[in-house]
C-alpha cells in the first residue's frame, strides 16, 4: 500500500511539473482565469505532493532497520524483507537468507531461489525452499545447506528469486518504512511468477555432494525481536 502512495504521488509531482511549464512558457501571450488557475493550481498541488512524499520517505522508524544494516538493497514480498548471501561453513556451501518483518503482526513466508529460468548458460543447482515464520518486526537469518558442483564455484550465476508471504492476524501497524526491491510469489505448486533476479558469485567451498534434497539441512535464527510488552503497545 505505501509503495503505491508513493508511486502515486511522484506521478502527481511530475504531472504537476510539466503542467506548470506548459501554462507557463506554452500558452501564448492571451492570459485569462483558466490559465492563471494552471498556473497557481499546478506548482501548489506539486509541492503538496512532494511534502507528503518527504513525510512518507522520511519518516522515522519504530524499530530498528537491521536489513537495511546488513544490505544495502534487499527483497520485499507484502511486508516480508529479505536478501540472500552465499556463505561457506566448515567446507561445506551455504545460502544465508536474512530477513525482517516490516510489520507489527507475525508473517509466515516461503522463499524460493533457483537458478535463472531461459539462461542456456545456466547452472544446474539445487533451488532453496525455506519456510519461515517471523516474529512481528522480528530480525533473523535461514541457513541452508547449498550444495554446488565444483565446475560452477567461483562463477558468477543469475538466480531467480520469490515469495509468498501472509500474516494470520493481519499486518498490523507498519514500523519500518524502507520497502525492497518486489519479488514475484512462490506458486502452490513450488513454482515461481515473475521472479526478480540477482547475480551472485558463487563460493569456493570444494563441496561436490549433490545427493539428497537438502531441506533437511535449513536453520532458522532469530537475531532481534520485539518485547512482548512492545508488541501489545504496538497492537494497540
């Protein structure tokens, strides 16, 4: 909803900007009310717009940003924030999904991360499901096992990403205002609409198992939750 107002209202602003350079410098040397009207009604909507949007863009958090922290751009599907990062344990191949909720309700997510679809180039990886449900603002970090062939680590591969994402009680109040980068959702069937996409570089791990399905292999830890006191503050 709030990305929305926002695209609304930079649609308004820059509507507003070519009305008013039109009744200004188009419309000849004939001035009558209406083009005074143009002229005075143009730039004052604009600016009106453009308040909103500052109030909107600059509005201070009621909770801290820690996605924002870790990364500098991060995914979003409904209130559901998060970004992957290849990561290396033990010599085994790892991908991190950080995540945080945006919401003052709990949100109950599945993240998918394949490899990119219509790529002839494109590795034969294994694709990560991983269910996750979050705390209400709540911080925290999946870790799956992520098995890569020998062949591909070092390389860079484009993978596809999405979320299906609902909130059983409801969202509840927004308490952190940056959104990420939309992602398309995960279907019943564990496949992908309109994923978006990342480039990654793939790890240097020396592991080669591709035997198993590794979902077995995905941990979940949260880094950062609200008080419970302060979820019964935010909830009313």
């Amino acid at each position: 909803m709030q990305e929305s107002i926002r695209s609304t209202l930079a649609l308004v602003i820059i509507v507003s900007i070519v009305a008013t350079a039109v009744s200004w410098f188009a419309m000849g040397a004939d001035i009558d009310g209406q083009t005074w009207a143009w002229r005075v009604g143009s730039p004052a909507c604009g600016i009106l717009a453009l308040l909103v949007f500052l109030k909107i863009h600059l509005r201070e958090d009621a909770v801290p940003d820690f996605l924002a922290r870790r990364c500098k751009n991060f995914f979003e599907r409904d209130g559901f924030c998060f970004t992957v990062v290849p990561a290396v344990r033990a010599e085994c191949c790892f991908l991190d999904v950080f995540f945080q909720n945006r919401y003052a309700n709990r949100s109950e997510a599945t993240v998918m991360v394949a490899p990119s679809r219509g790529f002839i180039l494109a590795a034969k990886l294994r694709r990560v499901v991983v269910e996750i449900h979050c705390a209400p603002a709540a911080f925290g970090v999946a870790r799956c096992r992520w098995p890569i062939p020998s062949k591909y680590q070092g390389k860079k591969q484009s993978l596809d990403v999405a979320a299906t994402v609902r909130y059983p009680e409801g969202r509840g109040r927004l308490l952190r205002s940056r959104c990420g980068i939309y992602v398309g959702r995960v279907t019943n069937t564990l496949g992908i609409e309109k994923p978006a996409h990342v480039k990654l570089r793939l790890p240097l791990c020396g592991e080669n198992d591709e035997d198993g399905d590794g979902q077995e292999d995905i941990q979940i830890e949260t880094l950062w939750e609200l008080e419970q006191h302060e979820i019964q503050e935010e909830a009313t």
